[in-house]
C-alpha cells in the first residue's frame, strides 16, 4: 500500500511538473485557475454538506458563499436567476432537457458532425430520455447555422427546444435571426455556453440572453477561468422552475468548495473579464494567421478565420488529427485529435499575439518541416518557463 501511495504522488507531483510548467496547452476546453481560486478549491469546504431544507448545520457560511456566488453571477452574466449547483455542463444539460422536454419529444441542436456537443445528440442524454435529435441546417463553409433553411426546419419539426453552441464554436450563433421561427412552434431557445461562457461574461463574443435565450448554461472551465464544475444562467421564468427542481433530482451534494472557488473567478470575471476576453479572441485571430501563413489548412479564412478563442485546422477527418496530436505531444505541444486549438490558457499566462506567432513557427516546425521533436520540446519548454505567473487575476 505504501508503495502505491507513493507511486500516486508521484503521478501527480509528475504531471504538476510536466503538464504545469512545461507543456505548450491549447486545448480549447481547458483553462488554468488562479493560485487563489486553486487553494479556495482544496479547503474544508470539500469535506462539507448543506441543504436548501437546512438538514445540516454549521452552514452559514456556507449559504453565505452561495448567495454570493449567485448574485455576481448574475451581474456577471446580466442575468436574472443564477444556480451553481450542477457538478459539470453535462449536468447542466441533462438538467435542462430533463425540464423543457418530455418522452417523445423533439429537440434541435447542432450535430456532432458539425461540431456539436456529443451529449446532447442521439447516443448522449436524449437517448435515456426518449428525446428524438435533429440537427439545426449548418454550413461548413461559413462554420455557422443556415439561418434560413434553420427557420424551414422550426416550423416543420416543431421541436420542444432548441439548442445553440457547440464544441467546435468559431462565430456566434444566429440566435436572435431564429428567435421568431422558435417562439412561434411554443419552443423553449437555450444556449451551451460551455466552451464560450468565459467569451460571453467578458462581453466579447455574443450575448444569449439578450439575444433571444431564455438560458444559458455550461462549462466553467474553459473560456471561464473556474473550477470545473457547470452552471446555469436564466430568466426570471425558466431559473424558477430550475431552482425548484435541481436538488434532489440532478443534483444532491453540489461540492460547495467548487462553489466557492467559482464564486471567487465570477469576481475575477467581474474585474478582468473585459481585457481577458478581448486578448484571447486577439490571440486566436494571430495564432490563425501565423498558422495559414506557414500553410496549415485554417478553416475559415475568408470570414477572418474565428472570432472564438478557437482556431480549427481542418484535416478532414479524426484519422490525420490525431497524427498530428501524437506529433506534437512529443514535443509537448498539446493540441486535441481535431485539432481545435484554443488560446485562453496561454493568455491567461500572460501571452499575446507575438508570442502566437511563436508557437506557429513550433508548430509548423514539428508538423511541416519533421524537425526532431525532442529538439523542439527543449525550446518549448523555456519558451513557457517565461509564462508561469497567472494574470487577469487578484494579487
């Protein structure tokens, strides 16, 4: 036992040095929390229950972190009703269509082949909820809804809900083009905000709730510089009917130091979340140049490549991504087998657009030219040694 423990923290101790201090990260769903919010997240407040029904005692503060918790996000978010109870944005979606869908009804999203979330297609969620998924009319080309043929398709199918973001997400969504056609079929418009949420409370990408939505839920670790963890943003309407039915259905012990950890990044968000967002979206438009400059097939250059934090590479199928994902692991690189490559952790540390020319000559270096990557990753590793301290974050 003694052994395995220590094999353990070592394991961690490893990937702490490795993945922390040495690896270029740009996977677009990850972020990096401040030292403050990581400490908040490994307090007492692990080990602690409390209830809406106040079962337990001794939770004070605890309800006090919440409200708190609340009620920046929704000045954050300008939101009328907030919940940061569900444990991930997979809970927040299951919530969601649990609520505003029954058996046999039908739900509208955009579909895995076009970038859509997984989760909320036909072998995810709806299937245990006997929902039938059709995919919202979508363009490869412009990387974005078909507004018109979208409309056709609302009033033909007349779905429950309709569902906007996705995991691959370049531009904003044609919400508010779609708001009529989904109000007029008695459809509920929600918004996965998981990958852009951190783009959205900066104010810098699209505004859902404004636009038409009468929900936006999601991730709160990827563009959100959070914890992972999910929540939920809504109006007046809809969160009611959220709050009353979250606990104990979806969500029982809602892990209240992740709680205050979010808690304490919606108050980083409040502060930087402006300058934050503005540069990650600065860097994904760099990093997309200087990559299609080097000659990488940049999805999107004609429409000025994203205006998320997300930068695709389009190889055409899973198969050649993933080749190019081995390559540049071993020159510790870490992309995902799409390859979406994402910018929020790097801006986070500090970086900005010549440092994303930077990282496109590394890449094309190992990808283009073969150059040995134990060579590479030498450079790379000094190259993010000078990018360790976290900003847009309280001192």
């Amino acid at each position: 036992m003694v052994d395995a423990v220590s094999e353990i923290v070592a394991a961690v101790k490893n990937h702490e040095e490795w993945r922390g201090k040495k690896c270029l990260n740009l996977i677009p769903s990850e972020n990096v929390m401040s030292p403050t919010v990581r400490s908040v997240l490994s307090s007492d407040l692990g080990q602690r229950y409390t209830s809406r029904d106040k079962f337990y005692m001794g939770t004070r503060l605890t309800d006090e972190i919440e409200k708190q918790g609340e009620k920046l996000a929704e000045q954050v978010f300008r939101a009328e009703t907030a919940d940061l109870r569900p444990l991930s944005g997979h809970i927040a979606d299951l919530t969601i269509l649990a609520l505003y869908a029954k058996p046999n009804n039908s739900i509208m999203c955009v579909s895995p082949s076009d970038g859509g979330y997984p989760g909320i297609w036909r072998k995810g969620a709806p299937s245990f909820l006997k929902l039938k998924v059709a995919g919202l009319p979508f363009s490869k080309k412009s990387m974005n809804i078909e507004v018109e043929k979208a409309v056709e398709l609302v009033r033909k199918k007349r779905p429950s809900m309709v569902i906007f973001g996705a995991s691959l997400i370049l531009f904003p969504h044609p919400v508010r083009a779609l708001t009529k056609a989904v109000r007029e079929v008695g459809a509920h418009m929600a918004y996965d905000g998981s990958h852009v949420l951190g783009l959205i409370a900066g104010g810098e990408f699209q505004d859902p709730l404004r636009e038409g939505a009468g929900m936006l839920f999601g991730s709160t670790h990827k563009t959100f510089f959070g914890p992972q963890g999910g929540i939920i943003l809504a109006d007046k309407e809809h969160g009611e009917v959220i709050r009353k039915s979250i606990f104990p259905a979806f969500v029982d012990n809602a892990h209240w130091n992740r709680i205050a950890a979010l808690t304490l990044a919606l108050a980083e968000m409040k502060e930087f979340g402006r300058e934050y967002a503005r540069q990650v979206v600065k860097n994904a438009q760099a990093l997309a140049r200087a990559l299609s400059e080097c000659g990488f097939p940049v999805a999107c250059s004609s429409l000025g490549f994203t205006k998320s934090h997300q930068v695709y590479l389009d190889y055409g199928g899973f198969g050649s991504g993933a080749r190019v994902a081995r390559k540049l692991e071993k020159a510790n690189i870490i992309t995902d087998c799409g390859v979406r490559l994402g910018t929020s952790e790097n801006t986070r540390r500090g970086m900005r657009q010549a440092e994303m020319s930077k990282i496109a000559e590394f890449i094309a270096r190992v990808v283009k030219d073969d150059e040995q990557p134990v060579k590479i990753k030498s450079e790379v590793t000094e190259f993010v040694g000078e990018f360790q301290e976290i900003r847009y974050c309280f001192r």
